[in-house]
C-alpha cells in the first residue's frame, strides 16, 4: 500500500528529519508511530501526502510515486489521504457539516466548493459520516462551539466523507483527557477496522500505542529502530526507541 524507498529528509538547516528509511505498510494496518519529540515521526506522516517534501528516495502508493506526482495525479493521491491533526484543522466559524463537507471538495470544482454548492449526496454523506463518530446533533452548530474532543471527531468524520483509502492521523489525542482520548481512539480503531481504511498514527503516549496497534514503529533521531507487531513492543524495545526508561507521563495508564 504505501512504500518508502531510501527515504531522507534533510531540513534547510542540515538537520536530517529522516535518514534513508526504508519500509512498507500494508492496506488495512493501523500503525503507530512512537519516538520522542523530533524523532522525525511527524516528518514520516507528513512526507506521505507531501505535506513535507523529501529530499532523496521515494514514495509509493499502490505501486505509483507520489513524490514526483503533479497537478491533477498529486491532487488524485491527495484526494484519497485524510489527515487528522492535533489542533483539529476546522473552519472554526463555520457550520460541523460545512466542515465536514470540506472533505468533498477534491471531488469538485472550485466554483461549486466556494458557494457551498454540494450535491444531495455528498450531503447525506457527510451526515452519516458524522453519525458514524456519534455527533450527528452538532451538525448545523458552529465548530467553535465544541468540546476538542468533537472537534476532533468531526476531524474523523471528513476524512470519512472525503472516502479516504489512508488516514493520517498526526498526535490526535496530545490535547484531549484520558476519558476523550480513548472515544477519539476508539473511533479511529472501529473505522480502520469496519472500512478497511490504513491507519498510521503519531504518538506520544506508550500505553495507547500497545493498546491500539496492530504494528508499531519507533523512530530515532530520523531512522527506524524498531518495526514490528505490537506484541513484540516489550518495555525493553521502548527503552531502545527512547534511549532511556520510561516516565510515567509517557504511559498514559495511570490516568486512564
């Protein structure tokens, strides 16, 4: 599904974001990227959409570069990538179902999207997408009137109105409680499950990554020093990915 191909990201600065990884995630994974802050975890989500270009190798989705994609193939890529970010990414002062059919727009022109001039379909598509995360009574409040976490999950329900085959999802729980955290992951898990839909997540807290991976990934200092399934994610791995033990405010579990 998605492959990295002696991947490097060098900054502008000489800082090396990412250091020629190489590594493939399958369709229907849910992957959790761990490592500390500028590990380059970030740097790894972001390079997939072309958020972040990278400076050498390549990257394919289903066999095709999207690195040297442009125009109408670069937006086709796009177009089936939903991205979850931290601070929720909404139109704050725009309607949850305007938000959420933001997630159409790829599939219409321009014209049609600055006048809110969607199909019944799309419509209906977005409703149930908002269903689907249970927060289909917020859809004609205003976006700045929710909690994070139901931003968040309107976060969720365009990337499933926007009939993404990928999600991204980069640190979608650092500012949510223990209590939101888990609704925001349980979503995330029920989709990539029910949908098919791969599933790479950033995080920061160790506890959430065993309990909702099927795979985990640890990077440092910008290369891959640990891929494989969550049960072979031991206290010992996650020593190595951090180089050093754990605290308890990287667990999480004492507050959940």
């Amino acid at each position: 599904m998605i492959q990295f191909k002696k991947v490097t990201k060098i900054y502008p600065n000489g800082t090396k974001g990412l250091n020629n990884i190489n590594i493939t995630i399958n369709k229907g994974e849910f992957v959790v990227i761990v490592g500390l802050s500028g590990a380059g975890k970030s740097t790894f989500l972001r390079s997939i959409n072309r958020l972040h270009e990278i400076s050498e190798g390549d990257i394919l989705i289903n066999e095709k570069s999207i690195t040297s994609a442009k125009g109408s193939e670069l937006r086709g890529f796009r177009r089936n990538i939903g991205m979850i970010f931290q601070n929720f990414n909404l139109l704050k002062r725009s309607t949850v179902l305007r938000n959420v059919l933001s997630g159409r727009v790829g599939y219409h022109g321009s014209l049609r999207t600055i006048f809110g001039l969607f199909p019944k379909q799309d419509i209906d598509l977005c409703l149930l997408a908002l269903e689907r995360v249970n927060i289909l009574e917020k859809a004609y409040s205003r976006a700045d009137e929710l909690s994070g976490g139901q931003q968040q999950r309107v976060s969720i329900a365009r990337a499933l109105a926007q009939e993404a085959d990928i999600i991204l999802a980069d640190e979608p729980v650092a500012s949510l409680d223990p209590l939101t955290t888990k609704q925001v992951m349980d979503d995330l898990k029920r989709i990539n499950e029910e949908d098919g839909i791969t599933t790479i997540v950033n995080l920061h807290f160790i506890d959430l990554a065993r309990q909702y991976a099927t795979r985990i990934i640890g990077l440092r200092a910008g290369e891959v020093v640990f891929d494989g399934p969550v049960e072979e994610a031991t206290d010992e791995v996650f020593k190595q990915i951090y180089g050093r033990e754990i605290k308890k405010d990287e667990l999480l579990g004492e507050t959940l």
